[in-house]
C-alpha cells in the first residue's frame, strides 16, 4: 500500500524512554498530524521515520517496502522522503531556483529546471526564482522550502512544525496554500505539532501523543475536539473549567445544570471539564440559568473571555472562564445569566488521563494563556481597565 506504515516503535536516550510502542499507519494522499507536548517525543519519530535516527524497536515501511527494521536501516537519501522543518533550511548561497533543483540532482539539467519551475509555479513562487533567500519573506521562504521538498515526487513527506515560524495573518494563508499543493500531490505527509489549532486546520486525522510516548488518541478534528478519550486530550485545546461531583441519575450537577455522566456509575465522582464556550451566558432577566457576577472582560479580538462567579448564600461562589462573541459586553448588563452547553462539557472519573498538559505546554494565544493562570493569580494581576466591578 502507497504511503507509511510505523509498526511497535519504541525508542530511548539512554534511560529516557520517549516512545513506547507507537504505531501508525497514512495512505497516499493523507495528511496525519502527530499533536502533544513539547518533549513528548513527536520529533523523534519524524527522525525515525526520516532515517535520521537509527531505528531500536518496531518497523517502518514506506510505499511496501521496509526501510527500517532489526538490524535494517536504510539511508534517509533513498527512502525517497521530502523533509521541511520550521527553519526551512534553505541553502543561503543558493536562488530559489538553484535551492529547488537541489534535490533533483540526479535528473538532467534541463528536466530538472522545467520540474522545479513547475514546483514553483504551484506555490506562487516563480516570479522569485532568481531571489536568494535572504531576500525573501517567512512565508515566500516557507513555499520555497515545500517546493524542494516536492520536487523529486518523494512517496512522504515529513513536516516537523512546518507554520511556526509565521506570523498570524500569513500562517492561514500559507496553511491553505500548503493543503492545495499536498492535495494535488498526493503524498502521504506526517507532520508533528504542538498547536493543537494547527492539527486540527490541516489533518486528516490527528494522533496524540502523551507524555509517557505512547498514542492517547487517534481520531479527525471533530472526534478529538469533541469526543476527548480522557482529561489529557481535552486539556490539549486550551482554557478549562473544572467541576467535581457525584454521578446521580446518570447525571452530574455543575453549577449550571445537570450533564450526562457518560460511562460513569451512579455514586462514583467525577469531574466535569467544561470549556469556555460550554458556559453560555445571557444578559437580561432571562428565566434560563444561574445568575452569576462578572469579574472580568478580556477582549481578545475574535472572542472574549469573561471571568465569572457563581453566587452562594456566603457572598462569591467559584470562579469560571467564559468565552463569548467580542460583541458581548457583559460589564454593561444589568443581570448576566449562565446555562451549560454539555456539546463542551467531559465527564471523567477522577485521576483518569494521568498527566495533564499545563498552561506552558500549550501554544495556545497569549491573552488565553494568560486567561490559563489561575483565576486568584488573575483577580491579584487585574488593574486599571480590565477591572469590572461585579453586575448585580
Ligand atoms: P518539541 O516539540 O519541544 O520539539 P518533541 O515532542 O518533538 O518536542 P523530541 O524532540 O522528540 O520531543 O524529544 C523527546 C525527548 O527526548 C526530550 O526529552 C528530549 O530532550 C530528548 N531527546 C531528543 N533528542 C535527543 C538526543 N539526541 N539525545 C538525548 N535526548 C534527546
């Protein structure tokens, strides 16, 4: 079958076990996204898979045939891979063109130049053939980069945080750009990230990766974001709220109603993350939910997070992240009130998951990075006008 096969591969640094049984398999023409922690090990299996580590447990086959097994290890120049990295790693001394042409060495002159034309065509770098890189943007450097590794029509192609290195803007751009020319392509690409929204914009299927180095979960976007397997995964995407109960009815309480207890027996305790967008809040009089105060408004551009509490009979309640549309300016609402959208809500039994990514394990965006910090150390750090008084 076209594309890559990693088969039981286990690796380590001495004593320092970063993979432990890894398998995965991505047919020509997929994209899998390999997602987790910095140092959990993402790296080490791209090298493996690149022949630029040598292989100790476990097999690796490439378009049906074996590049690395016991006592088999094949040279990273004829596994017939494409490698970019997030440096992009362009030869300085070297034009675009010359830096495309570079890899098909093995071609005639005149077909080579006519194939890495046509590469740069395909990601709107030919008018630049003649640029050296020093002369061109991140982003044109980044296209450029994709092009040499195209080039020479490899059967994978290896992305090791490919997009990092852009700014905003130019990062979406260039993720879509990069999806069309794969497409067309029809490599298998492995890609290792730590940003989870990158994962999810450019997968076909995502692999997490744990600390420990095994796969917690494979799934698409939507099976992961939505169907975490345990606290671990669902932490992965940012900003959390936890909740403790006990599972009654097949249901657990939070402060703003009742959610499914999922797999959890009646009488066992449990803890609900609930994501910022799975608490909905209303201004108004409205008879729907808890009435909570508002603590805060952070407005981070296409979204707020708002910081609230719920109200108990002894003054404030626990505190919660909320994201909003930016447009919702609860410091001017009378009364806000709060109701659970459980589409964001995950019942885990306590401890399950193991490991938990923290807030620097995330490459989250930085106000939410900063809105990650517990919400005490938030209510110390609040001055001048993110300061909003509590809505009665
Ligand atoms: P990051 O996202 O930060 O690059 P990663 O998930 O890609 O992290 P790896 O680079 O694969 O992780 O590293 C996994 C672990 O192995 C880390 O603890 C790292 O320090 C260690 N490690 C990586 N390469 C070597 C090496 N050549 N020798 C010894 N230890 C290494």
């Amino acid at each position: 079958m076209e594309g890559l096969h990693i088969h039981g591969v286990s690796h380590a640094y001495g004593n320092n076990r970063v993979l432990n049984n890894v398998s995965l398999v991505i047919p020509g023409g997929e994209l899998v996204c390999l997602l987790g922690p910095s140092g959990c090990g993402k790296s080490t299996l791209l090298r493996l898979a690149a022949g630029l580590e040598t292989l100790q447990e476990g097999s690796i086959v490439i378009n049906d045939v074996t590049v690395a097994a016991a006592e088999l290890h094949t040279a990273p120049e004829h596994r017939h891979i494409g490698l970019m990295f997030q440096d992009y790693a362009l030869f300085p001394h070297l034009n675009v063109l010359g830096n495309v042409c570079f890899g098909l060495s093995g071609m005639a002159k005149r077909k080579a130049r006519t194939r890495a034309m046509e590469m740069l065509d395909q990601v709107h770098m030919a008018g630049h053939a003649e640029a050296y890189p020093h002369m061109l943007s991140g982003g044109m450097q980044q296209r450029v980069a994709l092009a040499r590794a195209l080039a020479p029509e490899p059967r994978l192609l290896l992305l090791d945080e490919p997009f990092s290195g852009l700014d905003t803007n130019m990062r979406t751009q260039i993720r879509e750009d990069t999806l069309e020319v794969l497409r067309a392509s029809g490599v298998a690409t492995l890609m290792v990230t730590h940003d989870p929204e990158e994962a999810m914009y450019m997968a076909d299927w995502i692999k997490i990766l744990g600390r420990n180095g095994r796969i917690l979960q494979t799934g698409n976007p939507h099976e992961i974001y939505y169907h975490p397997r345990d606290e671990f995964v669902a932490r992965l995407f940012g900003l959390m709220n936890t909740v403790e109960g006990v599972v009654e009815g097949a249901k657990v309480e939070t402060p703003f109603g009742a959610v499914d207890a999922g797999a959890a027996a009646d009488g066992e305790t449990v803890q609900v993350l609930i994501r910022p967008e799975g608490i909905v809040l209303e201004s108004g009089e409205g008879e729907v939910g808890v009435p909570v105060d508002v603590r805060s408004t952070h407005l981070l551009g296409h979204s707020s997070v708002v910081r609230v509490a719920t109200r108990t009979d002894a003054g404030g309640g626990q505190e919660f992240f909320v994201r909003v549309h930016k447009d919702f300016a609860p410091e001017l609402a009378h009364r806000v009130m709060a109701y659970i959208n459980p589409a964001h809500c995950f019942v885990f039994l306590i401890g399950e998951g193991g490991d938990v990514p923290g807030a620097d394990d995330l490459n989250v965006a930085g106000a939410d990075k900063d809105a990650l910090k517990s919400p005490d150390a938030k209510a110390k750090a609040q001055t001048g006008p993110h300061r909003v008084e509590a809505a009665e």
